[in-house]
C-alpha cells in the first residue's frame, strides 16, 4: 500500500480536540522498542496528562507485574504508575474470578497455570489461589480440585506441565489464554508464543478458549470497565494493526496507527481511522 493510499492522517489538533478521556496505549513499537525511548514518547504522554486525559498503558506481556512495567517505563523517562498499567493477565484473572466466583463459596478458587510472575500476581489480587503447574504434582489430589485453567507465556513450561492444564481444562471445559500471540521474534528467527502453548492444551483438552489479550475485544472492555470510561471517550495508539488496532475497532474505539514500531505492515488487514509516523507527530504545535 503506497503512502497516499494509507488511512487519513491526523493533525495534532484534530487528536487534541477529538474530546478523548483517556488513551490505550501500546508500549513495544509505540512508546519504545526494546529498550530505546521512541522520540517523543514522554513528552506525549506528559501532555496526555495536562490535557486530562488518562494514559492507559495497554500490554500483552502477562509476565510482567504493573509494578515491573511502570519502573521499566519510568527508567526510559517515561512517567508511569503501576495503577495506570493494563495487563492481559490482569484481564484474564478478572475474567477467571468471574467465571468462578458462584462456584466455589468459601473459599478461594484454584488456578492452575504456567506463566510469569505477572499472571501469578493477577491472580492473586482477584481473591483466586494459584497453583503454578508441574509435572511432578500431575496426579497430585489438587488437580482434581482446580476450578480453572490460565495459560501465559511460560518458556520453562514442560510437557508434564502443559499435560496437568489439559486434565484439569478438559474437566473443567474451558481455558484462559492470556494472548493468542504464535510466535514471538527473536533475533535469529522466533520462538513459539503463548498462543502456541494454548493450543497445546486446548487440543489435548478440547476445551472452550477464552482470550484476553489482543486483538481481543474483551480486553478494551476489561480496561474501560476498570478506568471507568465510555467508548466514544478512548482512543487506542499502537503499532500492531493485527492486534492495537483490530482490538480497538472491535470494541468500537477510536484508533490511531504509529508507524514506529512493526515493519513491514504497509496492508493492514484492520484499517485504522488514523495513522501517524509516531506519537511525536500528535505532540501540539507550540
């Protein structure tokens, strides 16, 4: 897709006096990559707050605790506070203790998972007891009284473990995946993504998947919910038209595309309303 051909870009005037509340934000590709500060970064998200208008910082990675990813964000110069962090664990763990709540009165539902300590947390902070899978403990008499499964990107996870979460999802018939992602790049080529253990689990298991992270659209939800926003309030900035922008016009939100993080993605499959070289492109004119 030729330049001219690509969504209608957006004046800073335009983004600025659009009414937003509060702004999605994508990290990896939008506000840094890797650990270099994107150019503007934190001078847009700084003027988010003096227009009041509140940062969201939308991620994917389920590993990371919000009190991990504000400090990571604030070592690259970027004012953050973990209660302004939005995981797909936290999602998944709202959704889990929802699901579970009516069925076990008094005490605390049990989750068997693989994932990183973020989704551990997640669970926590719901009122959920978590139970990291093993194999050593595949016959072991909690198993049988697990009440749901949370799959998260687990690279130490083993094949005993991922058999205990099939058991345990096959009983209960469905499963949490904390994001759909197949694969994650790497330098020299990929490693296989969450999605990739999901699928694992759910074919052995044949259970029902509930997904969390984007492009799914029940994380927006999730996060509005939380931040106590309406949809025509929010608007979602990211680099990732599979996922930032499929999951923000699934749920009916204002989307703008960066191009300062993915390469490459000159067709997307979900077009946004707007697009941009990046956040420094909607900083104001002084």
């Amino acid at each position: 897709m030729s330049r001219a051909s690509l969504p209608g870009e957006m004046s800073p005037e335009a983004f600025w006096h659009s009414g937003f509340k509060g702004a999605l934000l994508d990290l990896d590709g939008t506000l840094f990559r890797g650990r270099a500060v994107i150019e503007g970064a934190p001078e847009f998200v700084r003027t988010l707050r003096s227009r009041g208008i509140q940062p969201i910082f939308f991620t994917n990675n389920s590993s990371r605790t919000p009190v991990q990813v504000a400090a990571f964000l604030r070592d690259l110069g970027i004012g953050a506070h973990s209660e302004e962090v939005a995981t797909s664990a936290q999602a998944a763990a709202f959704l889990i203790r929802q699901r579970t709540s009516a069925a076990c009165q008094g005490e605390p539902p049990m989750v068997a998972f693989v994932g990183g300590p973020g989704l551990e947390e997640a669970l926590r902070d719901e009122g959920l007891e978590p139970r990291r899978a093993r194999a050593d403990e595949l016959r072991a008499e909690w198993v049988n009284r697990a009440a749901a499964v949370a799959v998260g990107l687990a690279p130490d996870a083993c094949y005993g473990d991922l058999a205990l979460l099939a058991r345990v999802a096959h009983r209960v018939g469905w499963m949490v995946l904390t994001n759909p992602d197949r694969r994650l790049p790497v330098e020299d080529g990929f490693m296989p993504g969450n999605g990739a253990l999901g699928a694992f689990v759910q074919t052995a298991s044949s259970a029902e998947v509930f997904v969390t992270g984007k492009p799914d659209p029940s994380f927006v939800d999730y996060a509005l919910h939380r931040f106590h926003l309406r949809r025509d309030e929010v608007v979602i900035v990211g680099d990732n038209v599979e996922t930032d922008v499929a999951a923000g016009r699934a749920a009916g939100l204002a989307t703008v595309w960066v191009r300062s993080g993915l390469e490459g993605e000159l067709d997307p499959a979900h077009s946004p309303e707007w697009t941009v070289d990046s956040v420094a492109s909607l900083l104001p004119h002084p």
